[in-house]
C-alpha cells in the first residue's frame, strides 16, 4: 500500500459558521484515527490549509469528502505526491490557528508577510508547514 501526501487550499464558504473549526476538527480526528490518515491544518478565519497523509485510497476519499463539504470554497490541490514516510504522524490532525501564522513565518515561505496559501507553491506550503511542526509544539 503506498503512502500519499495531499497538501490543499480552500477558502471558509458563506455557509461557514463560528465553531465550524471545531467541529471540523473533532470529526477530522476520528474519521481520520479510524482510517490511519495524519496531518496538520492551519486556519486563518479566511483561508484553510492543510496536509493529509496516508494510504493512497484513503487520503483520496477524505479529499473528496472535503471537495463536497460547503464550508469550503475555492479547494486547490497544492500538491499531491507519493512519500515513503509521513512527517506529520505523531497528529491525527494537528491546528495551528491564526495566532501562529507570524508574519515573519510568512514572509519565510510566500511573497507577502499575510497568509495566504492560494500565493503558495506547493514545495512552500510543505516547508511552511513543516517549520511549524519542528518549531511550535502545542499543534
């Protein structure tokens, strides 16, 4: 079974409502527990971004789950690669919220010190992501 990494964007829809994260958050951590998908979500009150990692079929179905999910809009696959291990395994869904999007971490990996994953590459989002895992341990 291969392992996959999809890193997406969306923007929060105008169906979204306050505690919508939350709750996204709780049901992304058991369905994803169940189904052995890891990752990290970032969210701004505007824009989500996150990583999911795990067996092909698997991280496929939640993707498209999420596709169909009105909270979101404008869903943009940033990357999709195969990988031989995850770097995001010790969260059955990490959060970093808003507070942790510096604008120095921002400026490090986009073009603007605001976040905005739709002004990311892929490569960018992974390795902003990835100094957020190494260097922020409360997610």
């Amino acid at each position: 079974m291969f392992l996959i990494r999809i890193l997406y964007a969306s923007e929060v829809s105008s169906s979204f409502q306050p505690g919508d994260v939350e709750s996204i958050l709780e049901s992304a951590r058991h369905n994803n527990s169940a189904n052995n998908i890891t990752g990290l979500l970032c969210f701004n009150n505007k824009y989500f971004l996150q990583c999911l990692e795990g067996s092909r079929s698997r991280v496929n179905d939640t993707y498209q789950r999420i596709l169909k999910d009105p909270r979101h809009q404008r869903v943009i696959m940033l990357d999709y690669r195969e990988i031989f291990k995850r770097e995001f395994d010790q969260w059955s869904m990490g959060y970093v919220p808003q507070t942790h999007l510096t604008r120095n971490l921002n400026m490090r990996y986009s073009a603007t010190p605001e976040f905005d994953p739709f002004e990311m590459s892929g490569e960018s989002v992974y390795q902003l992501l990835a100094s957020i895992r190494d260097n922020i341990p409360s997610v």
